[in-house]
C-alpha cells in the first residue's frame, strides 16, 4: 500500500507528519522513564530520537508494509506533546493497520491521547484498512481507556503479555 502521512486536524491537535528535525523537542517530551515502564527501554538522547526518525522517515524496506509515523501538536500550546504511529501490512483478508500512540507526562491525564487516537483511526477508516489493532499491557488502564475511546475493543488474544484490542472496518 502506498501511502503517506498527511496532517490530521482535531478539536485541540494536530497530528503532523513526523520529521527528523522533531528529534530535540520529542526527546524532551519522551524524558520522563516512567513513560517505559510498560515498554521497556529507557528515554532517547535527541541523538538516537535523529537517527531514529531518519530512519523512520525513510520508511520501512519492506514494499508489504507502510510505516506512518505523527507527532502530536497542541495548537494551544504551540507544543509537542506525543507521538501517534500506524503500522498498514499486507495480510490474507486485506491490509491490518497496528497503532500506538505516547504522550509526555506533562500532558497526560488532558484527553490528548484519547482525541489523537481518535484522529488516527479515523484517517485510517478512509484508507483500505480492514483492521485496526493495538496492543495494550494488561496493567496499564490509561492505554486502554485510550483504545476504547478510539473505538477499538479488547480481544482474546495476546502477544508477548499484551492484550490485543481491535476494530474491524471491513463493514464500514
């Protein structure tokens, strides 16, 4: 799937397509190593978030999968405040889009994570995505909160000690 990311407007965001000149500011937003404690990993230098970034701008090798990668500006505040990301593969009954999303803890608990996501499924409900998926640590109720609100449910499955949530579009 060709695709790429274009900037997302909601009520208080705009979700724009990440650059590798973010590095600096996205590196003090994503400090906080409480950020890590259901990730894992430790918060990246400006360096690594560059090198990163570059990386993920070029977009991924593999012709079957499409990296789409935001970062989230409260317009109010003229601030990053996170970052939304969505995975599109190839698979059997058409192509599955896998979200995450992170926002810095000076921002958290404001509904920023709930309205990006948001914005993200939403776009990608114009895209031909089948599915939408995340996976959530079970233990980690603000990350499920923002996968219900962006209209995905949990599933029974599990991957590597997440619970997978999920919305089907292929009815939409």
């Amino acid at each position: 799937m060709s695709v790429e990311a274009e900037s997302i407007r909601t009520g208080r965001l705009e979700l724009r397509p990440l650059r590798v000149e973010d590095a600096e500011e996205m590196a003090a937003v994503l400090s906080d190593p409480a950020l890590h404690t259901f990730i894992g990993g430790t918060p990246a230098t400006p360096q690594a978030l560059r090198s990163r970034y570059r990386r993920l701008t070029a977009g991924s090798p593999d012709p079957a999968v499409t990296w789409l990668n935001w970062v989230v500006l409260l317009r109010a505040e003229d601030r990053l405040t996170g970052t939304v990301q969505a995975t599109i593969t190839a698979a059997g009954g058409g192509p599955v889009a896998e979200v995450a999303w992170v926002v810095g803890t000076p921002w958290q608990g404001r509904g920023i994570a709930a309205e990006a996501a948001r914005g993200l499924v939403g776009r990608l409900g114009l895209l031909p995505v089948r599915r939408i998926v995340a996976h959530v640590h079970p233990e980690h109720h603000a990350s499920a909160a923002v996968a219900a609100a962006a209209g995905l449910e949990p599933t029974g499955e599990w991957q590597d000690g997440e619970r997978r949530w999920a919305r089907d579009l292929s009815g939409v």
